[in-house]
C-alpha cells in the first residue's frame, strides 16, 4: 500500500509535465515575425507574436489537447510599444497577436494535438490565401510513420493578377502575396457560403486548382480534406517558413 500513492503523485508528475514542442524555423532571406493563435478552450503559447530573423529558429512548448494555428507575418515595421503593421500576416496591429487570427492571405500551419483516438491532426491551409512557403515536419514519431506536408512551391511567381498583393515602397517590390478567390471576390461560390456551403456544391474553382496543382498536399479550399488533413502521434513538429529559398542547414524532405 505504501507504494500505491507514490505512483500515484509520479504519475501524474508525468501526465502533467508531459509536452509538445514546435521549432519555428525562418529559412527565409529576410525577417519574419511569426504569430501564434490558440484555438477555443487551448492556453496560448509563451508568445503570440514574435521576431524571426534570418536562419534563426524558436521552440515553443505546448501541452496535449492543445489546438491553433501558427503563421509567418512578413514587412512588419513595429514601436517600441509593439504597435504597426505587417504587409501580409497582420493580426490587429501588434507585434504580439494576443488572440487575434491572421489577416488573410496568409499560409497556415493547422494543428490538433492528442484528439481522437490519441492522434495529432494537422494540415497546412491556403484557403486564406498564400504568403510564404511552408513545410511542416514531425518529428519524434511514436506508432509508425507520419508525413510531412506544406506548400513549398512560390506561388506568388505565378499568382494571378486578379489575385496579387504587392510590396510596398522601401520593404520589397514585387508579389509579396496571393489571395484567395474569396477574399478577393467576396462571393458564395468561391467562399463556400451560402447555397454553396456543403462539399456537394462547393466544388474547386479555377482558382483553387492553381494552388492545388502547385501545392497537392495543402488545403486549397474550405472542402479540401481528403488529401489536406494527416494524422500522426508525434512530439515535436518543425514548422519551416522558406525550405527550399537558399543554403541550409536543415535537410527537408522533398513533398
């Protein structure tokens, strides 16, 4: 009997120790500033917005059932009270995103940790449009294999024009993102509303079609789940903005 309570107290020692980490890495040539958002009834991250510089990483640790989403925000100019504004990825003005979802178009890391029969659910979403290439990795992998996924392809190279959100004078020229047909034409068929709010109707467009080809493991639109969504036990992810952009020395798996 003696025995019986310390396991008791070592085991929930452990139950409540117990942690995923996510390694944010920028693998990009410029700096980024990732936000952080936790979903409904999930603690936020030690941070929910952060600096990034170049080749730099950050781990952020996280316990199981936790669920959110993890985004890199780019051309961010901020005070020295944390207040300004980013060209894609804003998330209300403030370097710390404190509960505020990312301003499309932004690519987005998706995740559900410990859910269903013990599983991590996870996906990589440009329904809100496209910003940076991301991969995501696990890592620390129990009870068989998982996949990677992302989008690693440049989509903003071949954005359409209709869809094309420029830089901005003294930060970059050029396509620094591109929205989704949703955000950038505000109609039920496109977003998924409406009449057209059920997988049935709601069909790929011209437009998803574009980022599925360039990207077939991400989510090109809201019904997009049966190539986009993957399951997995692991406990850590690499979320790596710009895998492929220059010289690194990470080694990522080709998707």
């Amino acid at each position: 009997m003696a025995t019986w309570p310390s396991f008791l107290i070592l085991f929930t020692f452990f139950s409540n120790t117990f942690s995923y980490t996510f390694t944010v890495i920028n693998n990009c040539p410029h700096t980024i500033w990732p936000g952080t958002l936790a979903g409904s009834g999930s603690p936020k991250l030690s941070t929910t917005g952060f600096q990034l510089d170049s080749g730099q990483s950050v781990k952020l640790n996280t316990v199981p059932g936790w669920s959110g989403r993890i985004w890199a925000r780019t051309g961010c100019k901020f005070d020295a009270t944390g207040a300004g504004k980013c060209l894609t990825g804003d998330c209300g003005g403030r370097l710390e995103c404190d509960g505020n979802g990312a301003a499309p178009p932004t690519s987005l890391f998706e995740i559900t940790l410990d859910g269903a029969n013990g599983q991590d659910f996870y996906d990589v979403s440009m329904v809100d449009g496209y910003n940076l290439p991301l991969l995501a990795l696990p890592r620390g992998v129990s009870g068989g294999a998982c996949n990677a996924t992302g989008c690693v392809t440049d989509i903003n190279r071949g954005c359409p024009r209709e869809l094309q959100v420029l830089g901005e004078e003294g930060y970059q020229r050029g396509v620094v993102g591109c929205r989704s047909a949703c955000e950038a034409f505000k109609s039920d068929q496109y977003c998924c509303a409406g009449q057209y709010a059920n997988p049935k109707s709601c069909q790929p467009t011209i437009y998803s079609t574009i980022f599925k080809r360039a990207c077939p493991r991400a989510y090109s639109y809201a019904f997009d789940d049966g190539t986009s969504t993957f399951t997995c036990k692991a406990s850590e992810y690499d979320i790596i903005f710009c895998p492929y952009r220059f010289t690194t020395k990470h080694h990522f798996p080709q998707l």
